[in-house]
C-alpha cells in the first residue's frame, strides 16, 4: 500500500485505474475486490480491539503476547487481520510513569484493519504535525492532562506498523468482568488521546 501525500480525489483515481488494470488483465476479480473490501468494513471496529486490551488486564500471559505479536493475540480472539498483510499490528502500553500516544505524521496511516476508519482530527494536519512537537500541549486540548513528570512517547506510524495503545486499566476494577472492562473503553483511549 502507498505512503504518499495526494489528495484523495487523486488517489481515488488511481485507485479506479489500477483496480480497471488488475481486472482487466485477471490478477483480480471484482468478487475478490469486494471480499477484501467486506472484510476492511464489516469487520473492522473498536470493538475488536476493546476485547483485545480487556483480555490483556486480565490475562498477563495474554498481554505478553499481544505486546510480543498483536497479530497473533488478535487471531487469538478470531479476529482475522490475515487481509491486511503485510502491515503489521504493534501494541503500546501506558503505564504509571509512560504514556503513550499514536500518529502518522507523514500521511494518515492507522490501525484500520483493526479499529475501522480513523477520526477526521487524527488525519489533519494540526494534529500530525503538534503531536510530536508539542505532545503535552495537544492531549490537554483533548482533555488528558498528564504530570509533568510523566513521560510521554509519541509511535508514528508507517505504511508498515501501525501501532495501538493499550490503556492502564481503570481505577477500582478488580471485581469488573471481563465484558464489563471492554465496555469501559474508548477508541480514543486506543491512540492515546484519551485516558479512562
Ligand atoms: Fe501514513
């Protein structure tokens, strides 16, 4: 997939044309165009990593591996992110001392196959290019304010990795199940411009 810098009118044009070329020459059929599509769309929503992350502060073991290879921990879960290759799944996790929090500051790349279309402020301009010089400032715009002692890591992301936030798990949730912690989190939560 490429990493370029076009207007999406421009881009959806030479999307047109390369899909018309493929088809044209039968290295892709319209039904394996729409399957892919299908699987980008239909199955593609916070949901899927909101049990991902809920799993993880419940099952150590399990976070280790999704820390390890969130390709894996997530085919775990059934959740098939095989359409997406080659791009990796990378998770991030904030803890007591480190936050972490997501960008491409060259385009807009994202954890989509995963979470489904990104927010219109992730892929703007303002964004892409504050969140790494200015970290602080911009998540208190989004209402996190984080002690100045607290680190915080900004992952930009690339045509190859995209990365998600795993999110400390809240306050008082010992008794919270499973279903009950997945509930409690957010989709920003997941880019790091939100805390629970
Ligand atoms: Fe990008």
């Amino acid at each position: 997939m490429s990493h370029d810098h076009e207007g999406s009118a421009a881009v959806s044009n030479r999307v047109k044309l390369l899909v018309t070329a493929l088809q044209e020459r039968s290295v892709l059929t319209e039904a394996q165009l729409d399957d892919t599509v299908e699987k980008l769309l239909l199955h593609s929503k916070p949901a899927n990593a909101f049990a991902m992350v809920a799993r993880s502060w419940v099952d150590a073991a399990y976070k280790a591996r999704l820390l390890a290879d969130a390709n894996a921990a997530a085919a775990e879960l059934g959740i098939d992110l095989s359409h997406w290759s080659p791009v990796k799944l990378r998770a991030v996790e904030n803890t007591p001392v480190s936050h972490k929090v997501i960008v491409c500051t060259l385009c807009s790349c994202y954890p989509i196959a995963l979470l489904g279309p990104s927010p219109t402020w992730y892929k703007s301009e303002a964004y892409r290019s504050r969140v790494v010089r200015d970290p602080r400032s911009v998540l208190a715009e989004f209402g996190v304010s984080l002690p100045d002692e607290k680190e915080i890591t900004v992952w930009d992301s690339t045509a190859e990795v995209r990365y998600l936030v795993i999110p400390q798990r809240p306050a008082a949730t010992e008794n919270a199940t499973e279903a009950q912690l997945a509930a409690m989190i957010t989709r920003n939560g997941l880019i790091g411009t939100a805390l629970l």
